[in-house]
C-alpha cells in the first residue's frame, strides 16, 4: 500500500507540472512578422504595426527575401536581436518581457545597406 500512495503521489506531482507549463505557456503571446524584398532598394517588413499586452512576447520570423534578415527590438535604448532567418526559413525566438510603450522593431542587418533606411521597420505597440 505504501508503494501504491507513493506512485499516486509521483503521477499527481507529474501532472501538476504539465498543467503549470501549460498555463505558463499560455501566457505568452505570439507574433508572426513577415520580411522580403520588393527590390534592391525597397524592403518590407509586414504587418507594419502590432499590438501586444504587457508580458512576455515571442516572435516568429519569416523570411520571404532573397537575403537574410533578423528582427530586432529597442527597449530602454538597448537594441536586442530577438531572431534571426536565412533565405526562405522560419524562426521562432525566446519569449522576451516588454513593458508598456511603444517600440520600433526592424531588420538591424546592413548587408547591402541597412535594411530599417530600407523600410525593414514597424511599430510594436505593447498596452
């Protein structure tokens, strides 16, 4: 009988676990940004503008171009380079903590020329 409360409390440990990461889970929001060329000197970083809720945030970036690009972020003048994705991949970043404010989120790469004077940029909207 002793081994059985033991397994009973091990199994009720073990789904008291999953059930935590999955509410922790939830409480990050979940941004999907889209970036491309439209040509030499044009690029594009869609949507332009997002908004979010104060927490924890993780970005997925997909890269439509025919380079590489990244996403970066300035919080408290900072720059922090959330992603990065090579020529048609997606990746996905940590979830990062924002405070309310508003926030530029752009490609920092310079390959070519800077990709943000290009128009690799966006405003991220966090309230």
């Amino acid at each position: 009988m002793h081994k059985n409360k033991l397994l009973g409390l091990g199994l009720f440990a073990v789904l008291s676990l999953s059930l935590l990461s999955q509410l922790f889970a939830q409480d990050v929001q979940k941004v999907t940004i889209t970036v491309a060329e439209t040509s030499k000197t044009e690029f594009t970083l869609t949507p332009k503008e997002v908004t979010v809720k104060p927490g924890k945030v993780q970005f997925t970036l997909i890269n439509k171009g025919a380079g590489n690009h990244n996403l970066s972020i300035k919080p408290k003048d900072k720059e922090v380079r959330l992603v990065r994705a090579e020529v048609g991949k997606s990746e996905t970043s940590e979830a990062i903590d924002l405070t309310a404010g508003e926030y530029e989120i752009y490609c920092s790469l310079t390959s070519g020329g800077s990709h943000k004077d290009k128009g690799m940029h966006g405003k991220l909207i966090v309230k």
